[in-house]
C-alpha cells in the first residue's frame, strides 16, 4: 500500500534535485537559463511541500510557505525581465 503523501514528497524531491543539478550546470557552463531554471524548480518544490503540510493540517505553515514561494517567484520573474 502506497502513502498517500508520496506524489508530492516524489514532486518535492524531483524539483529539488533537478534544482540542484540545473544550479551545477549553471554555476559550470554560466548559462543564466539554467540558473532561473533551477530557482523556478525550487519554488516548485515550496509548492509540492505546501501540499503536504495542507494534507497533514498544519494551514498556517503552508501558508507562510505560499508567500515565500510567491515572493520568491515574483523576485525571479522581475529579475529575469531586468537582466
């Protein structure tokens, strides 16, 4: 039997690792592409946790979760359209 949680805790990890290696690739070559990528799958992955912290009842840290990864990707997106 399956935990009902595991979608997100597998979404959760996949963004942060695919975080991590875009990021290592970003930081390698300088390709700034890879370096937004790598922030936008860390927001996903704030996301993917807000999910579980919903299912498991905790309303109040999801939502200083939401504002962080909110805030995080309008301060990406500004400074994506700056650079």
């Amino acid at each position: 039997m399956r935990h009902p949680l595991e979608k997100f805790i597998r979404m959760e990890m996949l963004a942060m690792i695919g975080g991590l290696f875009a990021g290592i690739f970003a930081w390698i070559t300088g390709w700034m592409f890879f370096l937004f990528l790598a922030c936008y799958l860390f927001v996903f992955s704030m996301l993917s946790n807000v999910f579980i912290l919903l299912y498991t009842h905790r309303a109040s840290d999801a939502m200083k979760q939401v504002i962080r990864a909110f805030l995080l990707f309008i301060f990406l997106t500004s400074l994506f359209f700056y650079i």
